[in-house]
C-alpha cells in the first residue's frame, strides 16, 4: 500500500496574446497553495484572468483572413438567467469532453464535476477495459453521492464513448488487443473514431480534457526502464494529448480551451516517479507550448496544461 499527497499546485501555463496585426505566445507559472478553498480560487481567479461577470470564453481576434465554423451549442438544464453556484463561471451553453473519466475518484471526475456545476454539458471517455464497470456503476446508483453538485442536483453524463487513446485509428491495433475479451463488446474506440462519433452526435464540442496517463514500468527507476516501458509512457502519457487535440481541434467552437494534466516530476527530481513518466510529463508541457502556438493560429484553441499535485493512491 503506497500514499502520496501533496503540499500545494503547480499550474504551467501557455496563454495566447492575439492582436489584429499579430498572434504571440508567452508561458507562466503560477503556484497555489492550499490554505483555503476560498484563497485557492482568489489567486486562481486572479493568475488566470477568470472573471464572473464577463464569458469565460473569449473570440479571438483574427488578422487578414478569417475562418468560419459552423456552431453548434449544448442545451443546459438549468434557466438561462438563474445563478450558478460553484466557481464563478457560467459555461451554459458549453460542451466538454473529458478523456480519462473511468470511476469517481479521478482528476476527470472531478473535472467533470466543476464544468457540469458551471453548467456545461458532459461527455467523458473511459478506457475500454474500463467501460463496463463504469457504465454499470452509473446505472446502479453507485456514484450518485459523487455525483452531487453545489445546489444539490446530480451531475448528469449526456454520453460516455469507449477510448483507448493510445491507437489513433483502427489500422494501429494490433490483433492481440483487437482479439482481447476486454475489448470485444466495445466499437469505434479509437482517437479518430471517437472524434467522428462525437461529432455526428454533438457536432462540436467547446472544451477539451486530457485526463489520462499510463506508464508500465512507473515503479521502475529511470536506469531500470526498458525502451518499451519508456515509450509506452510517452505514447499514453503525452502523444495522446497530440493525438487527441489534433482530431478534436475542427470540431472544437472557436475560442474553446484544451486542457490536461501534468505533474512537478517534469521539472523535479521526485523518487519512485519513474518508468520514463517524469520525461513524460516533461515532453507533455512542452508539447503544450508547441500546440498553443499551432491551434491557437489554426483553430482559435486555447491550449494549457495544470498540475494539481498528487493524489492520495492506495494500492
């Protein structure tokens, strides 16, 4: 049984600066500590330049071209004009999807939770192998004390799709996982298959979540890590974030946001982190200020990356 826990945040972020003549990208860092729920949220609201009263997304601004999506807008159950409660931001109107949702105890999950309090409409993706398990659980009722928001009601999932995000299209499955009871009964789960189920379902999404990581040898020490384990890590850890943000960009609304997870063990020395999942997330945040400046021209995406610290695992 190991327990990890964490003194405070890390957030490494990538904001665009947009003008009529130019786009330019600068990278900050900013560090929350935990004294209060309250305090938390007053830095946060301050560093991210997140206010109540004005749209928590924002139209860029576009030089000599121009370029036009159709949008398509989430429904939200909640009345147009009453107050939210939770963070003060209001995504009535919103669509997110988040990769990586599989039980009620993850950094999805409660991801999920703050977007469907702010009143965004909610759409995860679960690891295959995982799926059964999680759509049964919903079925039964046993996440719904999880399931609770600020004003009492349940958070409602629109849809949960199948997803490995370590296969970007059907030809990269190898027979052995194709031929896997695990994933017999499921279909389309796939990065770029999800995608196009989304998208003939929803039509565009507003925000994208990148809640998922893998590394095989993590308990390994960096000089005990076989190749395969090293890039494994990479390829579930940060490649899928790519992988994942490149097929989601044409469907995302312009001025959407992209968001995933990383951890201090990037820029740190932090023991028992290994497996090649500290170079992981290393290749994730920079990975993040590359995309910021790609999708943030190409597609008016927002693109950031938020460590939150550690978790408390049993295991």
């Amino acid at each position: 049984m190991a327990t990890t826990t964490t003194p405070g945040s890390h957030m490494a972020a990538v904001n665009p600066s947009i003008s009529s003549s130019r786009r330019t990208y600068t990278s900050g860092t900013a560090n929350f500590g935990t004294n209060s729920e309250v305090g938390v949220w007053r830095r946060l609201k301050s560093s991210s330049h997140i206010s109540a009263t004005q749209p928590f997304f924002q139209s860029f601004k576009s030089g000599p071209t121009k370029s036009v999506k159709a949008v398509t807008r989430a429904m939200s159950g909640a009345a147009e004009n009453s107050p939210l409660p939770g963070l003060p931001i209001d995504l009535r109107g919103k669509r997110a999807f988040i990769a990586g949702v599989a039980d009620d105890h993850g950094y999805g999950w409660a991801i999920a939770k703050s977007l469907a309090a702010a009143g965004a409409e909610i759409l995860v993706g679960t690891w295959v192998p995982a799926l059964n398990i999680f759509e049964s659980s919903l079925r039964r009722g046993k996440f719904d004390e999880s399931r609770k928001l600020p004003d009492g009601s349940l958070m409602e999932i629109t849809k949960v799709y199948p997803l490995d995000a370590v296969y970007d299209n059907p030809e990269d499955v190898p027979e052995d996982v194709k031929s896997n009871k695990r994933y017999l009964g499921s279909s389309n789960w796939t990065v770029k298959e999800v995608v196009e189920s989304v998208k003939q379902d929803f039509g565009s999404i507003d925000i994208l979540v990148h809640s998922l990581a893998n590394g095989p040898e993590v308990t390994k020490p960096l000089l005990e890590t076989s190749r395969y384990g090293y890039l494994a890590a990479i390829s579930a850890s940060s490649y899928s974030y790519v992988s994942l943000l490149k097929h989601f960009a044409p469907i995302i609304n312009p001025g959407g946001a992209s968001i995933s997870l990383t951890y201090i063990a990037s820029e740190r020395i932090i023991p028992g982190y290994g497996g090649g999942m500290s170079s992981a997330k290393a290749a994730l945040e920079s990975d993040t200020r590359v995309l910021a400046f790609e999708a943030g021209r190409k597609h008016n995406v927002r693109v950031n990356t938020i460590s939150a610290g550690t978790t408390v695992i049993f295991c």
